[in-house]
C-alpha cells in the first residue's frame, strides 16, 4: 500500500500549506515537460497530493489506509465498503456508511474521539477574484461578512452575566439526552449532549439581554485575508473559525474561492510563466536586443543571431514563487514574417536567395 506522506516526503502532521508546498515543489522537478520529468513519478504525487490536500480524503486514508470518497478506490471494492451503498443484504436500503460509525462511536463513548461533540456553527463559502500579478505574488484583502457571531456580552452562552445558575428542565440536570433510533443494523441507544444547557446541566435564570438567550448575534464581521503566493484559480482558502456561530459551541469554517483574471500577453504553467515575443525577421537574422513585458516590469534580452520560431528563451528567476525560491519566465519566439514587401526590401531578399540563404 502506497504511503502518500512518503511520497511527497513530509509527516504525517504536516499542515495543509505543508503538504500543497512540498507537491509543488516535486510537481516542478518531476513534471513531464521538464528535463527532469518523470511522467509515472508525477502521476503518483499527483495522486497524493489529490487525497492529503482535502480534509475528507486525508481523514479517511489515515484511518483506512485509504480514501473511499468520491466513487475511489474503497466503492471499487465491491464486497467490503462499496456494497453498502447498493444495499445490505438484498435489501436495497441505502444508508450512510458514516452514520453506523457514529453509532458505533455513541455506544463505545461518543464522537468517535471518546467524548462529546459539541454544537458547530455553520461553513460560510464566499468568492474573490485576484489579478494575475495578485495570484502569483500574493496578496491581502479585507472582507465585511454579516453573520451570527458569539455575543460579546455573555461569550456565546446565551446567559446574564452573573445571573444565577438553576437547573436544566430539558436534561434534568444530567447534561446529557439520550435517544434510541433504528438503524439498519437494528436498535441504538445514543446520547448527546443537552443543546439547551450545552452539556452543563445548569441554566442561568435570565437570558442576556443583548442577544436574548440566544447566544449569538447578527453583525458585520471584518476578516483579513492572506493571500498566499502562487494561488491558483479554483484553490479555496480556509479559515478556521470564522463561519457562523452558535449558542455554546464553535463557530464554522468560512472557505473563500480564489478566481484569477487572466493576463492580457503572460501565461502560467506550473511554476512557469509563459509569454510570446514577437521578433522581426531581420533581428532573428543578425541578432539583437528586445524588451520583454514580465510581472517584475519590463526586462531587456539578447536575441542570438539565426534563432529559429518557436524556440524558448529563458530569463531565470522570473517566474512562481516556489518556497524560497522562484520558476522561470520562457519567451518563445514567434518570427513576424511581413506580408509585403517593398521594391527595395524585395531587392535584397532576392539577393539573399541568390546566396542560397
């Protein structure tokens, strides 16, 4: 069984910028079209950098061994996972594999961690779009969100500061409610933890004031974004934390999607940038020096005498930023052949011809 962590040669505690840094880094040295290409190696980390970079895939192959979401390998496997979700038995009763681990967890303990789960505010998804320039070197934005944030006034309890503590009526004090279902491994006793006193068993006698007991309020919230170098488009941006809020529980997660415009002459590969020069015939004959539009400004380079079209020049250092370092930027020739020509012009090439150039 494939270790992806070795694969893309970090820990398995590796941080998500952890994991998308170092595939990088081994996209740009193994990728086909390089010298150092390797098309079967680059298919492999591709492979892994595909499950540890999303939170679903990496929890379930860590678990595993392997990921089971999206139709991969585990739904392939017919007589283990993948027969549940045709049925169970002959039955056809399609259910979620995730629902009887979480029976299971509520039996042995709860959570599947051996504790409570504690109430979780809802994942907020926003969109922003970035220049080229902005996506490839990074950048900073502010957004203005109006969600549910923990009061201020009682920190998400939903109490009067210092009001007196009774009771809970809905759990009797017990913090816990506990509930029976039926599931198509037959009957489960479950136990969650009291919504109405957070798992305390004790209420305060009055409500706070600001937000009415329900622990949270409406505002706007100021979020800075950074935006790391060499994001590309479609990437999501997570922040931990700062979704929606609920009354004595952990906010969600607000995921920002990254778009990119395009650039008007200057394309990206990798960590590669890409633009087309157009050059005279002439100065591809004899040589000479052009200035090429690169994002770091205007940077001058010295056509060789007789270079052909479509060959790459390269200008070092120049291109994505990668960890410490950079790509590079490739300016591929493109040869301007006039459509017409003068009396004097057509003179010469037929002087040229008669050299057998």
């Amino acid at each position: 069984m494939k270790n992806y962590y070795e694969i893309l040669g970090i820990e398995k505690s590796a941080s998500k910028d952890e994991v998308k840094k170092a595939f990088r880094k081994l996209a740009a040295k193994y990728h086909p079209d390089k010298k150092t290409g390797d098309e079967a190696k680059f298919k492999e980390i591709s492979e892994a950098y595909a499950t540890l970079s999303d939170e679903k895939k990496r929890a379930e192959y860590d678990t595993f061994g392997r990921s089971y979401t999206g139709g991969g390998a585990g739904a392939q496997q017919g007589g283990q996972w993948g027969g549940f979700q045709s049925g169970f038995g002959g039955a056809g009763v399609e259910f979620d594999i995730n629902d009887i681990f979480q029976n299971f967890g509520d039996m042995f303990g709860g959570g599947g961690g051996g504790g409570q789960r504690r109430a979780r505010g809802n994942d907020i998804s926003v969109d922003i779009e970035l220049s080229f320039k902005e996506s490839i070197f990074g950048t900073k934005r502010t957004l203005k969100l109006t969600k549910n944030n923990a009061c201020n006034t009682c920190n998400g309890t939903g109490a009067k500061p210092k009001s007196e503590m009774v009771t809970c009526a809905t759990c009797n004090g017990n913090g816990r409610i506990r509930e029976t279902r039926q599931s198509i491994l037959g009957q489960f006793a479950t136990v969650r933890e009291c919504s109405d006193c957070n798992g305390t068993g004790k209420m305060s006698k009055e409500k706070c004031a600001d937000c009415a007991g329900g622990g949270v309020r409406r505002s706007e919230d100021i979020i800075d974004i950074n935006v790391p170098p060499g994001i590309e488009p479609g990437e999501m941006i997570r922040m931990t934390g700062r979704g929606e809020g609920v009354k004595g529980g952990t906010s969600g997660d607000l995921y920002i999607k990254v778009h990119v415009q395009r650039h008007q002459s200057i394309h990206r590969s990798d960590s590669t940038l890409e633009t087309t020069l157009k050059v005279k015939l002439t100065d591809a004959l004899l040589g000479a020096t052009y200035g090429v539009e690169t994002l770091d400004g205007i940077i001058q380079i010295k056509i060789p005498e007789g270079v052909k079209h479509g060959e790459i020049l390269r200008i070092k250092g120049k291109g994505v930023p990668v960890g410490s370092s950079r790509g590079d930027f490739h300016a591929k020739i493109s040869i301007d052949i006039p459509e017409k020509l003068s009396r004097n012009a057509r003179r010469l090439v037929e002087e040229l011809r008669k050299e057998n150039i």
